[in-house]
C-alpha cells in the first residue's frame, strides 16, 4: 500500500498540465473532514484526497475516484506538498479529546514532555495562534535518516500534525516559510466540541507517539523518486 501511494503521486506529478505553476502566489486548500483551509505556494505539487482528477488521470493511475481518496485516507494523510527545500503534509486520526487547546499549558507541557520522550525529539515548545495550541517539536528520524520539524494539535476529536521533513537539518529560513503556513492555517473549532469531555493524560502517550512518527516513512520514498525524476 505505502508503495503504491509512492508511485501514485509519482505519476501525476509527471502528468503535462496537472500542477499549476505560479512562482510566489499562493493557493487555499480546503480540507473538509478537518474543517480547515491552509494556504500553500502554487508552485509547489500538491495533492488532497479532495483534489478531483481527470479521466486521464485516472486511466494513467488505473484506478477510480474513490480509489484514488482510499489511497490518502488508509495512510491517514489529508495533503500532501512538496517544494525544492523540503516535503510538507497533514495527517489526522481521531482523538479521545475534543480540543488541545481546552487544557491548560501545564498538562500540554506534561504531555509535550512524554512525546518527546517517545520520538526522541530535539526540542519541543508549545505554539499559539489563532486560538489554538500546538505542540511544535523537531526530531531525527534516524531509520529513514530524516529531519522533522512539526506542529501537533487537537481539535474537533481529532489529531492533527503539520509536517515537514527533508533529508538535512533545516534552516532558519525553512523554519520561518514554515511556520508562515501555519500561521495562515484557519480551523473552524465546531460547537459541539469546544467544552471538554475526555482527559489528556499519560497514556496517550505511546499511541500519539506512534503516530507522529509514522510520517517520514510514510512520504520518506517520494523524495527520492521526485529527485530522480528531477536528475
């Protein structure tokens, strides 16, 4: 499967015509499952489980529509984006709590605390912005020798990360286009979910831990195809 999903994205960005190219502007990507809008340079290759293909397209990959979205939803990714520098994407699974944002920053940091423990992170600190809270981390990923820099959040029942990797450490300069992506990143926090019902504690620990980490093997052979192709 992960295979599959590597070659998939392969092949369209191989497609002529499929990826708009627009050096310095930026286009909105909508993800409705998470209720959320972040916007992302156009000449980067993007893809959603929500981006529509042609039959074309579709004819080239082998594979339907709903195929196509299964692809993004069994691996648990919601976009995907890559740019000279580095490899960006959003993942989501659901969460036993409503909203991070909910508890105070002593349990955050608690629980931060833990996660770093777990991924072997270099440094973690929590992030604020538009009334929301994450935990922004950066870690080595030494089985697929990667470099992440994240940003971990919960909100509407569902965890969230925003990550980039590349393949060397990352620069101020990396850092700062990418927490200028989430800065703009809008959430819309539902009615039904802005009172807490769940308790962060400890125990999340292992299975967070699990799934931050699985993103640099998730993408980690795309890198290496797309820089193939680029030679």
């Amino acid at each position: 499967m992960r295979k599959c999903f590597m070659m998939m994205v392969l092949m369209l960005v191989l497609v002529p015509g499929f990826i708009v190219h627009a050096e310095g502007s930026k286009q909105d990507y909508t993800i409705n499952d998470l209720n959320m809008t972040v916007s992302l340079n156009q000449d980067w290759y993007t893809l959603t489980k929500n981006t529509m293909l042609s039959e074309e397209e579709l004819d080239l990959l082998g594979m339907s529509q709903t195929e196509f979205e299964d692809f993004f939803t069994n691996n648990q990714v919601d976009l995907y984006s890559t740019s000279e520098n580095f490899d960006f994407f959003i993942r989501s699974n659901d969460s036993d709590i409503n909203n991070l944002n909910n508890y105070s920053d002593q349990e955050i940091n608690s629980l931060a605390d833990e996660i770093a423990r777990n991924t072997s992170s270099l440094e973690y600190q929590l992030w604020k912005n538009k009334n929301l809270t994450y935990i922004e981390s950066s870690y080595y990923d030494s089985i697929n020798s990667l470099y992440i820099y994240e940003f971990y959040t919960v909100v509407n029942r569902k965890n969230i990360t925003f990550s980039a990797q590349k393949e060397t450490e990352f620069t101020n300069q990396d850092k700062t286009e990418i927490k200028d992506i989430m800065e703009n990143v809008k959430i819309e926090v539902l009615d039904q979910y802005k009172k807490e019902e769940g308790r962060l504690t400890n125990e999340m620990t292992p299975l967070l831990a699990g799934f931050l980490i699985v993103g640099g093997i998730i993408c980690v052979g795309i890198i290496i195809l797309l820089t193939r192709k680029k030679h």
